[in-house]
C-alpha cells in the first residue's frame, strides 16, 4: 500500500498540479461567462488559457518527469470496466491518487477541452458558419458532463481511500508520512513558477485590450 501510494503520489508534480488547478479555475471562469456579452472577453481569455494549458500537458506528457509522462499513466478501459465492477462488490478496488475511471476522464477532457477552445476560437473571429457556435455549445455542454463526472469518480474513490485506510491506524500514518514527504519534494517546482508566470502575463495582456 505504502509503495503503491508512492508511485501514485509521485504523478502529481509540481507542473502537472498547477496545471491542473488553473485549467479548474478558467473551466468554471469559462462556464459562468459563457452567456455573459459583457464578459465575453474573459470567456474567451479563459478558453484560450485552457488551450494552452493542455498544450502545454501534451507536451510534458512526453518530455515531463517518469510519472508524468503519458507511457506511465495511459488509461487502461480493462481497468476502468474492473474498477466498476468491483464498486458492486464487498471489496471495491482503491486506488492511491488518480485511478482508473481518473485517468480516462482525463484524457477525454483534454480532447474535449481542445475543441471546445478551437471551435470557440472560430466562433470569435467569425472565420466559420453557424454551425460552429451551435458546435461550441455542444462541445461546452458535453466538457460539462465529463467533468461532473470526472470529479464524481474522484470523490468516491477519495470515500473508498479513507474508509480501506482508516481500518489501520498504522498504515494509514504510514501512509500520511510517506504522502507529507513527497509533497515536500514535489519536482519541476521552477517549470510551475513559468506556467503561473506565462499565464499571469497573458491575462494582463488581455486586460489592456
């Protein structure tokens, strides 16, 4: 449990919960202007920050950390259709960090995010028919679901987590140590100081405009 902890803890760098953590705040930034004319700007600020955030994870997705990297953390459906199964049974699967339903919501909403920012990007400019603004508000409703049901996944897997971990006192702060001297040593501290830096730059940019 301790090493499985470990390994899981480990994927979560300091790049990849910054970048985690700002694509939240401009997705719901995003879903509150959405309607909004004279917030328009800040919609628009936001879809392009997301943008460049899953840019930005595709890439550290190949050259980041050995846990970041999408060759350590694919998703596996086998896993997923496990996962589910065993929800159902007196033993649900627990797994440390992001589990199976986590990984493959995650992949989804990068695709997602990445057209609902481009079709968005159309919209904006007017470089396309009206069908892509019938297109972005599909493509924004369906981003909304999976989200919804990414962060479901998380919080049952978190109640699962903490009922298996509470059965032993020992283990679970074992486990408490372990995840405290990880989060100390959490790498690429300096690649999430230029990821807050670019995107505070950019957002000051698109206030003057």
């Amino acid at each position: 449990m301790i090493a499985q902890l470990s390994k899981r803890m480990m994927s979560w760098d300091a790049a990849v919960m910054v970048s985690h953590w700002l694509l939240a705040i401009c997705f719901l930034g995003a879903v509150i202007t959405q309607d909004s004319e004279k917030y328009r700007l800040l919609h628009v600020t936001m879809g392009y920050t997301m943008f460049g955030l899953v840019a930005f994870r595709l890439v550290w997705g190949f050259i980041g950390g050995k846990y970041a990297r999408f060759n350590s953390i694919y998703p596996r459906i086998k896993k997923v259709i496990e996962y589910l199964k065993s929800l159902f049974t007196a033993e649900p699967q627990a797994f440390i960090g992001f589990h199976a339903i986590g990984f493959l919501a995650a992949y989804l909403l990068l695709a997602v995010i990445l057209m609902v920012t481009i079709s968005g990007y159309i919209v904006y400019e007017e470089l396309g028919p009206d069908l892509f603004e019938d297109l972005h508000e599909t493509l924004g409703n369906l981003l909304i679901a999976i989200v919804v049901i990414h962060i479901g996944g998380v919080v049952i897997n978190a109640v699962i987590q903490k009922v298996k971990l509470a059965m032993s006192t020992e283990q679970t702060g074992a486990a408490r140590r372990v995840a405290a001297s990880i989060e100390r040593s959490r790498p690429y501290k300096w690649m999430a100081a230029l990821i807050i830096l670019a995107v505070t730059y950019f957002w000051v940019i698109q206030i003057k405009l």
